[in-house]
C-alpha cells in the first residue's frame, strides 16, 4: 500500500510518469522504497533545498504508522 500510494504521489510531480516506478524491499532497518525517475524529473522529486523528498517522506512516515520507512530516490539510468 505505501509503494502504491508513494508511486502515485510522484507520477504528479513529474513529467514523464510512465517512467516512475517504486520497489519496497525489507532490510534491517524497516522497509526501504526505491523511487526511480527519469533523470530530467530527479529535481522535481528532491526539490529546491529537498523539500518535495522531505514532504514525501513525510507523507509516507504518517501513513505507515509505527513502522520504519525509508525513501530512497534514484534515476532509471542507475539500474
């Protein structure tokens, strides 16, 4: 539910949507969310000083409740 509801948030930032794409793997740490971009929209997503990640994760923080997310960011070139 977070990989889906963090995807949608991010296909309306960007221009390009079709290339978004959220993988959540479990790690040590609690649950990691991988989102890849296409390269031109990777300012888009971080935002000016990291505010737009910052509110991101923010928002995914509140709806995971107790548990540990991470929100990592990531260009598609870096597959």
């Amino acid at each position: 539910m977070l990989a889906e509801a963090l995807e949608h948030l991010v296909r309306g930032i960007v221009d390009s949507p079709d290339d978004v794409t959220v993988r959540s793997r479990n790690t040590r740490r609690g649950e990691l969310l991988e989102v890849r971009v296409n390269p031109e929209d990777l300012g888009r997503v971080i935002g000016r000083n990291g505010r737009t990640a910052k509110a991101l994760r923010s928002v995914i923080g509140a709806l995971s409740g107790k548990g540990s997310v991470r929100v990592d960011v990531i260009e598609t070139d870096q597959r």
